[in-house]
C-alpha cells in the first residue's frame, strides 16, 4: 500500500495514505523508512534501500522524532565496529498505528475503487 508496494491483485485500485496532523505529516515514505530501519538495522543502510542520502534519512527519522514528542529510532554511533540502528517502542507502535488505519481504509474503500477500476476499464 505504499508507493513502493504493488496491490494484491493485478487491476485493483490501492490507497495510498498521507495522515495530517497538527504536529507534522506521517506518510508512507516515513513509514517505509522506519521498516526498512527496523530491517536493515541501520539508517544508512535504510537510507541506500530506498534510494535517498544518509542525510536526507536522519533528517525524516528527526522530523519523526519531532513529530512524535519522542524518539522513533534508538541509534548507536559508528565507529570499528560500526554503528545500528533500532526502532524504539515508539516507532514500532507508530508503525503498527499507521499500517491498521491503512489497512482500515483500503476496506472501506474497497467496493469504491472496484467501482472506479470498473469504469475505467469499459
């Protein structure tokens, strides 16, 4: 349900949701940057999966952290060993958050998109 996922099914219509509040955006682009943190086990790492700057990555997981009043990601500095990256409870529970109310809409939008698709095609 993300830019970078494909639907379940070929010819189906997905949403993709952008959720506003007074606090900052969170989007699927923050989002999948999280999973990929939590997948990858490092922000840099995350960053080059998903094709955007190591800067450009610290700077979302910032605007997260901002966003949320509390730390998103838990990193440890590089260095010999190198350093890593974690996704804090925070940052799990805002993902799960965002994924269910995804989910929820893609439901109640389901029979309007089949719609939708249907004209489309004739």
């Amino acid at each position: 349900m993300t830019r970078d996922r494909t639907p379940e099914a070929p010819g189906k219509g997905v949403l993709s949701l952008r959720i506003d509040l007074p606090q900052g955006r969170i989007g699927p682009g923050k989002i999948a940057l999280l999973e990929t943190i939590d997948r990858e086990g490092s922000i840099s790492a995350a960053g080059r999966a998903l094709g955007m700057s190591y800067k450009r990555a610290w700077d979302l997981v910032d605007a997260l952290n901002k966003l949320i009043g509390t730390p998103a990601v838990e990193a440890s500095p590089g260095g010999y060993r190198g350093g890593g990256a974690t996704l804090t409870d925070a940052g799990r529970s805002l993902v799960a958050d965002y994924r269910a109310i995804e989910r929820a809409a893609q439901r109640a939008a389901e029979p309007r998109l089949s719609a939708l698709m249907d004209r489309m095609r004739t």
